[in-house]
C-alpha cells in the first residue's frame, strides 16, 4: 500500500523491523514506469522508450506488480503480533481514509482543470474529455459518482482499489490470524476465474437511483479480478511476517527461471516460427481480467525477485528510486495530476523531436513532490511553502499549454461518394516524413461513414505539412488491400484529390496545415 517513510517493514528477515531498501526502490521505478506510460497514452503521442515502459520482462507491467507489493507490505505491517484486531482495524481504516483524501484532492484539481481549460484552452477540452468524461456535461453528478468510487476517470482507478482492499484488510489479517487462510485465498481465487463473468458494470442498478449511466465511467481494472494479487500478496506478507512460510527451494527457483525465461522468449519473438506471437500470449494475459498467463508471470518473477532480495539485499536497492517509493501516496497522487496537466502540452508537441525528452522532463518531477513530501514530514517547511512549492511547477505547466496552443488548430476532415453505409472507414494523417505505404506517425481512427460524410475533426494538430488517407475497411484488417493488379480493391482517396491510376507520392497529397481547415475527400 502507500507507506509512509515512517512505517518499519520486516519482511524477508522477519527477525528485525526494518524498511527493505530494495522494495522501495522497486516500488519508486514503478511509479516512474507509469507516469511516463501514462503522459504517453494520454497525449496521443508514441515512442520507442514504450518498449522499456510497458512490459520489458513479459506479459505484466507496473501496474500489477505495484498492486502485488502493496498487498506484500500491508499483510506484513498490519498484522504485527503487537497489534490487536481492534487496533488493526483502526490503522488499516485510518490508511484508506488518508488515501480517500488524496483521491478527494486529486478530482479537485483535475476537475477543476478541465473548467479552467475549457475556457482557456478550447483545444485541450477534446483530450481532456477522452480521458474524464462527463465533467462539462454533468459535473456534480460524475463528482459524485467519482467521490464514491463509482466513476474512475483514466489514471483514476489504481486509488479506489486501495481504498476498498485496504477496508477489507482488517477482514484478512483475522482470517489469517484464525488459520482461515485457505478459506480467504480459495474465495480470492474463486472469484479471480469467474471474475469474466463479472464486473462493476454489474453494480449499476445499485447506483441507478443516484447516477445516470451515461455519468458513470468505470475503471479499467476489473476488482473481482484484481483483488487476488493483493489478496495473495497479504496473505504472503503476513506468513513472511510470522515466520510461518518456508518459501525458497532451489527446485523451485529452477523452474521459476525456466518459465520467466521461456515467456521472456515468447514476449520477444524467439517462438514466431512457430505461430507464437506477442498477439497471441496477449489473449491469454488479458490485463484488465488478470488473465491466467499474466498471473503466472507475475508469479514467477515474484518468486525471482524474492530469491534475489534475500540473498543480496543491497542488489536491488537504487537510492534515486527509493528516494520516491518511500513516499508513495503522495508521489502517485501526484503523478495523476501532472498527467492531467501537461496532457494539452505534451499533445500539442507529440510531434516534435524533444516530445520524449519533455516527458522525461515532467516525470523527472516525481523527486521534487518526493522532497517537498519529505521536507513536510519532517516539519522543516510549513504546509504553506509545501503548497506554494507544488503551486510553482503547476504555473510552469499551465505557462507550456498556454504557449504550446497557439502552435495548433483543427483539421476537419469530410469523404464524400461512400457507397457502403455500413462498413466503417479508416482514417489515417501522415506527417510529410512518413511513409504513406506504412502506418502514419499523426493520426488513426476509425469512423462510420455517416459521420464522415458530415466532418470528423482533429481538434488540435500541430501546424505542419500532412497528407490524409481514407479507405473503407471491407476486410478489417486496418489495411488498404491491394488486388493481383496493383491497384486498390477498397474505395480509398487521399487529401488534395489526386489522380488514383498510379501510386500516390506525398508530395500530391500534402498539404500545409497553417489554421483551421476542412479537407473534403472524394472516393
């Protein structure tokens, strides 16, 4: 869970109170994993770093892992022998209270945001929606609903969860402490498999009377899914804590290695001769329902990472990352905010050459909410000069979307003569370096042709020189399929209009996009 610097830790020496090192400094680099993941996706923008970001060692991130970790601690911390059940429910119930109010804090500043931008910043509005929706149109009702961790706008979600696991955790450490353990991790298990069959869209009658459907906007994570790596993590940390678990044994980390190792192949194309590709370990690794692969490789890695902490304590242990996973809660709350934040200026840059160079630059502030969180736990700056800190790198921020707008406008995009009213048309925006061959680095959606017929916009593309290409998509694949003679078998057309009886070159397609502007294609 989010732990203070303050809280002792006794883990995997379980003879001694004291902080692991190392698992603070895996909890600190995956905060950093999923802020630049996050100020990636909401900015609409790509780059290679993602394939470090995202899922480097297998099917899992960061986000799993972070979930596991804080089960780990809580099942650890909260069911020392000198705690009493009644005092384990007060602390455990006093924790998620302090991260309700960060929860609370966060909606505060980003909804307020949202206004702020929507009549400042018109152009941010469209991406600020994606993620947040409903804020404009049905701000008391999608608060509410959000206060009550019903709606999880985008980044949202990981907050809630806590709350709720850290309120059930008192039930826990009691069955644990009784010898129900099995029973506790059978039902988690249970109802991980039929989790699929269940979800939180599930619980909407029971809002019904308070909350329209179209205010509610569930997280990402399914709970019933979810809630078994926190589940098996506490359950983990309270036999490590009372010493009741004998859990290395090198058959064990021998076969741990060989299916890290064989999935880590997977992950990377070693088996595709063989019809096994990242595509296919995906359907198996679902994220969202915790997938049976996904768990397993979390697993394994678990397995891994603890062999590793035991035998070298220090191993692991980087002082920069530690620096921020001992302040976890208020460093993640404050991750949330700065992606919602920078989101209209990073999107606004996402083509420029520093786009991941200024990404760097706004996750590089996780140390400065670390310091000034330290700085105020240890009274030597007020709440004042603590707010007044966070309220400086907000006016940075706010100065860069202001800037960064006035280098974007909308780009209105029309097709015209679409014989097929039923097959969605694929829209693609090149940048003039890209290949119109391949997959654009601009823009890719899919629409309907009604919609096209009466305009689709691209609320705010950078000024700049692009091409369009629309094709009906008849097959699906996201292709514009060629027949044995070279030309297109779908109805397709390019921006400018050009001739179609030979391939299109950019320069016949491009166009400078220097304001506000439609372009009509004609199939």
């Amino acid at each position: 869970m989010f732990f203070d610097e303050n809280t002792p830790i006794q883990l995997f020496r379980v003879t001694t109170m004291k902080r692991i090192a190392a698992l603070d400094s895996i909890r600190g680099l995956l905060l950093l994993l999923m802020t630049i993941n996050h100020l990636i996706w909401i900015s609409g923008g790509y780059s290679v770093i993602q394939t470090v970001t995202l899922q480097p060692l297998g099917q899992f991130g960061a986000a799993e892992c972070f979930v596991f970790i804080s089960g780990l601690l809580a099942g650890a911390i909260y069911s020392r022998e000198s705690l009493t059940n009644t005092q384990t429910i007060t602390k455990a119930w006093h924790r998620a209270f302090s991260i309700y109010r960060y929860h609370i804090a966060c909606l505060l500043i980003v909804f307020g945001w949202v206004f702020i931008a929507s009549h400042l910043l018109p152009s941010a509005v469209p991406i600020l929606q994606q993620s947040a929706n409903n804020v404009l149109a049905a701000p008391i009702k999608t608060f509410i609903a959000s206060a009550a961790l019903v709606n999880q706008p985008n980044y949202f979600d990981i907050l809630p969860l806590y709350i709720i696991f850290m309120l059930l955790l008192p039930l826990l450490v009691v069955a644990y402490r009784k010898g129900l353990g099995w029973l506790v991790i059978s039902v988690s298990i249970g109802a991980w498999v039929f989790s699929h069959a269940i979800n939180t869209a599930t619980l909407i009658p029971l809002f019904r009377f308070i909350f329209s459907d179209s205010t509610i906007q569930f997280g990402y994570f399914n709970i019933f899914a979810w809630q078994l790596l926190f589940v098996m993590g506490s359950a983990l940390g309270f036999m490590l804590q009372n010493k009741t678990l004998r859990w290395r044994h090198p058959a064990l980390t021998i076969i741990a290695t060989i299916i890290a190792t064989g999935l880590f192949a997977a992950h990377n194309g070693a088996f595709s001769s063989f019809g096994i590709y990242r595509w296919v370990l995906s359907m198996y690794a679902d994220k969202p329902e915790l997938g049976w692969l996904r768990t397993l490789n979390i697993t394994v890695w678990v397995y891994l990472i603890g062999v590793i902490i035991q035998r070298y304590p220090n191993a692991l242990h980087i002082k920069a990352l530690s620096y921020i996973g001992r302040h976890s809660l208020r460093v993640f709350s404050w991750q949330i905010v700065i992606v919602y934040l920078s989101a209209p200026l990073l999107h606004n840059l996402r083509l420029e050459p520093y786009y991941i160079l200024l990404i760097i630059a706004i996750a590089a502030t996780l140390w400065l909410a670390a310091l000034l969180s330290e700085k105020l736990n240890t009274h030597t700056v007020s709440r004042l000069h603590w707010v007044s800190g966070f309220s400086v790198m907000l006016s940075f921020i706010m100065l860069g979307n202001i800037v960064s707008a006035e280098g974007v406008s909308p780009l209105t995009i029309k097709v015209t003569n679409i014989n097929d009213p039923k097959t969605s048309v694929l829209v693609l925006v090149y940048d003039e370096k890209d290949d119109l061959t391949q997959y654009p680095s601009v823009y890719l959606k899919a629409y309907s042709p009604q919609k096209l017929a009466q305009g689709v916009t691209i609320a705010a593309l950078p000024l700049g020189n692009y091409a369009v290409l629309a094709f009906q998509d008849n097959d699906g694949d996201y292709n514009l399929t060629i027949g044995n003679n070279g030309m297109p078998t779908e109805r397709f057309g390019y921006s400018n209009n050009p001739p179609l009886d030979t391939p299109v070159s950019m320069d016949q397609a491009k166009f400078a996009h220097k304001g506000p502007q439609t372009q009509t294609i004609n199939f």
